[in-house]
C-alpha cells in the first residue's frame, strides 16, 4: 500500500497517475538534454537475461527547442521524436502497449531528504509527502497548478524519502511532446538517478552470467568484486559523480558544471578535488555525455585519466544487452552509445513498472 501511494505521487502529482502501464508491451526511455533527444526500447524475453534491447537512437534537436533544460517548443521535439522512431524501426502506433518514462534535468529540480514517518496512517501519505515537497519551492507552500511535486525512496531499501519540486513547465512541455507525437507518459523520473540506474545494470554483481556483448578488454578489472567504480554524466548544467561497490552506491557528489561545453581539464581538475574527498577509492572512471562529439568525449577521457591517476573511458549502457540485428543499431557511434545512458536507465524503470526486475 504504501508503495502505490508513492509510485502514484511520483509521477509527478499529474493526470498521468491515473495512467496504469500495460503488462503485455516494452519498455521505453525517452529523454530531451544537450541538445539531443534520447530513445532505448527493451521488451522481455525468457531466461536468465530477462530483457532485450528492441530499438534505440538519438536525434539532433534544432536549437531554440531546448533552453537552459526547458522544452520551448514541444511541436519541434513532438516532429523529431517521430522522424527518430520511423528511423529505428518503430512507430507510435507500435508502441501503444508499451510503458513510457521521460526525465527530467536534476539542475531544474528542487529536492530533499526526510525521514519517512513511521506513525503516520497510509491514507495520509500522499498529502503529507505533497505537502513537504511543495515547500521546496517559492510560494505559500502548498502545492498549486504551476508545481509538480514526487517522492521516492532515497535509496533502495532505506527508510528515508526524496523529494522533489519543480515548476510545471517543466514537466507538462515535456508531456505536451510526448503526446503530441502518440505516445502516452506512465512515469517521471530524474535524469542522474536513471544514469545510475543504467550503470548499475551494466555491471552486474561479480558470478553474474547474463554478461554478455561485451568488447572491453578490461572487463575482468571491472567487474564488480574488485575495487569500486565510478561513473561520472556531464550535461550542459552540471556534473554528477557516483561510486559504487557491488550494487550500492557508497559515495556521491553533484554540482552545477558547464561539462560539455567547458574545458576538459577544468573539468578533470574538479573530479580530482571530488574523488580526492569521497570516503572511498574509485579504481576506474566511467564516463557518460550528453550532446559531447566524440572529440570532446576522448578529451574528456584523457584528460580525467591524467589528472585523476586511475583509468578512465567511456560507458556504454547498451554493453550488456543482446541486441536486435538492425542497420540502425549498428550505425551507432560510440559517443552516441554513451549520450543513451539516461533513456537506458528509463526503459529499465519502465520494464520493472510492469514487473520485470533489472537488479
């Protein structure tokens, strides 16, 4: 019970909580950032894999449709969503059964930690939980039409809830596109916390067999088991760094950070001063852009590589997957395979909203 009130708060205390998903369908990501639009498809399949990768791609947005993380034009993004699903295959019509997660910009989004109350009565949940997110943002501190608000555990497992505010704009633009291109949003998630989500699938436990695709010859080193890894996602407006050891994170930082389009070596020399203050030791960096050339994303390797002392390279969150067959697929460039860490980690979302475990 208490877990259906925070998954109907979650989404964003909006129409589309009424939104159940289908159980019969797959699972799609979908996320606007950097300049690009974002999109990754998996369904079910039988055996210890659990889930296959359908479809997946990403577009160039033209440049007045994104501002400051914003979606100013929704009929533009609406067009090229269409034109990037007829790429890879699909259609919005083919997508009908699916279960649908979009994200937002954490750098927009307002959020906090609390405790969860542990006399408070289920029925009340929903209101208290609204209540205290809304007091997040400017105002009388209730929620009102121009807000969104959602919750969700801090961490898998914990007791303490999130938080989250943000102006409605951000999120009914978003749905504006969604539905004006045929598609229906079931959830609203954040966009780091979806590339983490991502990460975590990519390397499983260490004794996991359902690796597999993978072209990493530093895999063994890797695994989970070793020494912890980090993941490292630049945007356009900040940077968010995670450390985890096994299936848990054990360490982060988030700050505003002009990522992509600032210098590489100012942005190595503040994940030094990150790493060198975290309570734990990352053995390997993994590093996933949003928007970045594949010029930009190899200085930014390289230059995290020297000025952090550890190995650093790009994460792919496709690794893992078995992939259908396709021109579409196997054009992807690798710099493209890294921007799809967000919408990787929406579609995982989606598939466990209809029951499918990614963990």
């Amino acid at each position: 019970m208490i877990e259906a009130v925070l998954r109907s708060l979650r989404h964003m205390s909006h129409p589309l909580a009424a939104v159940l998903p289908r159980l019969n369908g797959g699972g799609c990501g979908i996320h606007f950032d950097g300049g690009t639009l974002q999109f990754v498809r998996l369904t079910r399949v039988a055996g210890p894999a659990k889930l296959r990768l359908d479809a997946y791609g990403a577009a160039a947005l033209e440049d007045d449709v994104l501002r400051g993380g914003l979606l100013a034009r929704p009929e533009a993004a609406a067009r090229r969503l269409g034109e990037l699903l007829d790429r890879v295959g699909t259609s919005a019509v083919g997508l009908r059964d699916d279960t649908v997660v979009l994200a937002l910009p954490a750098h927009l989004l307002k959020t906090h930690v609390i405790d969860y109350p542990p006399d408070m009565p289920v029925r009340a949940l929903h209101a208290w939980c609204e209540r205290h997110a809304a007091r997040l943002l400017p105002g009388d501190g209730g929620p009102g039409p121009r807000t969104r608000v959602g919750v969700t555990w801090a961490e898998p497992g914990s007791h303490r809830l999130r938080l989250y505010a943000c102006e409605a704009e951000l999120v009914d633009d978003r749905l504006a596109a969604l539905e004006m291109a045929g598609l229906r949003v079931h959830a609203v998630d954040v966009a780091h916390a979806a590339g983490r989500r991502a990460f975590q699938w990519a390397w499983p436990a260490a004794g996991d067999s359902g690796l597999r695709n993978s072209c990493d010859p530093s895999e063994a080193r890797d695994k989970r088991g070793a020494s912890p890894i980090a993941l490292l996602q630049v945007s356009d407006h900040d940077l968010d760094l995670a450390v985890f050891d096994a299936h848990r994170c054990v360490a982060d930082v988030r700050e505003r950070f002009d990522g992509v389009n600032g210098s590489p070596d100012a942005l190595a020399s503040v994940v030094r001063e990150w790493l060198g203050r975290l309570p734990v030791v990352a053995g390997s960096l993994h590093v996933a852009t949003q928007g970045a050339t594949p010029g930009v994303l190899a200085a930014i390797c390289d230059a995290l590589a020297l000025a952090c002392s550890i190995p650093a390279q790009p994460f792919d969150p496709l690794r893992r997957f078995d992939a259908a067959e396709g021109p579409a697929n196997q054009q992807v460039r690798f710099a493209e395979r890294t921007s799809l860490a967000v919408a990787c980690g929406l579609a995982l979302r989606a598939m466990s909203m209809q029951g499918v475990s990614w963990q």
